[in-house]
C-alpha cells in the first residue's frame, strides 16, 4: 500500500499553508476553512462480472468536514453550494486472485447552488436527480492503490475499501485551496459499507454476474501526508461559481 509523497515544492509544510493564506488575505477572502477530513456519504453502482472484473462508478457526497477529530463549519455548505467526488473504477478479471485495478480515476466536484438534488445509486447507475450541469472540478487523479476486504466489523459482510490517488488541482482549485493543495498530493479514502440492504444490494444475473448498488455507506477522505487544506469558499456560491466552466477553468 502507497504512502504519502513527500512535497518537493523548495518549502516545508507550515510555510506551502501561510503563504495560501496570505494569497487570500490579499484578495480580501475571509472565508478560508482549515480542516484535515471529508466526512462523506458513499453511492456505488457496480457490474461485476463471473471472472471478476468489474465496472464501478462512485459518488461521494461530501457531508461535512473535521480537523484532527473535530466538527468544522464550512459555510455554505449544503445550502450555498455542494461538494462531491466521483470515482470510475476498472477491475482486472480476477480468476480467484484478490482483486486488482487496473483504473481508479477521481474528481472533487463544487455544484454553485446546490441543485443537483439527491443522488441515488440504481441499477441504471448512479447520480443526481436533477444532473450535474454547471458543476465543475477542484482537482482531479488517477490510480496509486487500492484494496478491498470483507470482514465482521462492526457486522458480518462488512465491506472495506482503502484507495489513494495521485492529484493535481485544478485552476479552480488553485483558487479554492491555495497552496495547501499542490500537484502530486495523494487523496486516501477510507469507506465502510455494512453487508445489509441498505446500504448494501446485490442483484444476481444470469452467468454469474452481478450488480452492486451501495446508498449511504460511509466515509473518510484525507491527504496521506494527513497535512490540513485551507479552502476558501468564496468562489463556491452562484455567482462566484459560475467563473469556471465545467471542467474547473477560469472562463
């Protein structure tokens, strides 16, 4: 399993999160949240296959965030705007192996507004009620680890998962997280899944595949380095949001 990176950006730690800081204090944003974890809500829909490859597709709603075990208010969140990550993942044909990905791609995504609706995991997929127009990215990555397991904590058929993704910040990330966001940091997420329905459905096909759908299992998303973002919601609101196109550029 994949550590945390060391930063090679010429500065320490304490020095990359002052200066994203003073980035902020000299554009007059006094909205800069300092916190070390997503709290998230996990929706999964999955095609697995007899041979053990598989198609999996995530939404991880962002329910709240902490620092260092702490609650921390991120205003506006839920109301003002959204905050999801969406994750595709490719599994190898397995054969008896543990499983083995082949692909693990992610997005942080902002929806200005708030109003992408519920989101739900289908046999059909999994999204938001009322789509994802106008939302648009804060970093995005690709695969360094990833491992699952089932086990009886804290009930029998308990589903884990432990994925780490190298990342690069987007121009609107750039924005949002200053420099306590840099490209080459790692996203860890730590998800828990209980083996009943809900949050967790099998459907069985013929030939022995099957579908997966999970609604609200749960969650951690953190750096690997554990390392606290400063993230400015300033640029998250309508207004403000609609300054970056649906890929996370500057228009």
């Amino acid at each position: 399993m994949a550590h945390g990176m060391t930063h090679g950006h010429g500065m320490d730690d304490d020095d990359q999160n002052q200066s994203g800081q003073d980035d902020r204090h000299e554009r007059g944003d006094d909205r800069a949240v300092t916190f070390n974890q997503f709290d998230i809500a996990n929706y999964l829909h999955a095609d697995n296959k007899a041979d053990g490859s598989a198609i999996e597709d995530f939404v991880f709603q962002v329910k709240g965030v902490e620092q260092n075990g702490t609650h921390v208010t991120l205003p506006g969140l839920g109301s003002d705007f959204g905050m999801y990550f969406t994750v595709h993942a490719v599994l190898d044909p397995a054969n008896g192996a543990p499983p083995h990905f082949s692909k693990l791609d992610i997005s942080l995504m902002v929806d200005p507004g708030n109003n992408n609706g519920a989101v739900s995991a289908t046999t059909g997929g999994v999204g938001f009620a009322n789509g994802t127009g106008g939302d648009f990215a804060l970093a995005t990555g690709s695969l360094v680890s990833a491992a699952l397991n089932i086990d009886a904590d804290p009930v029998p058929n308990t589903r884990h998962a432990n994925f780490v993704e190298q990342v690069t910040p987007t121009a609107a990330g750039r924005e949002v997280f200053g420099n306590s966001l840099n490209t080459g940091d790692q996203f860890r997420e730590l998800l828990t899944t209980l083996g009943s329905n809900p949050p967790f459905d099998l459907i069985p096909l013929p030939g022995g595949d099957f579908t997966v759908v999970v609604n609200g299992g749960t969650g951690t998303v953190q750096l690997t380095s554990l390392n606290s973002l400063s993230f400015s919601t300033v640029d998250l609101t309508h207004d403000h949001g609609r300054a970056f196109d649906g890929v996370g550029h500057s228009q």
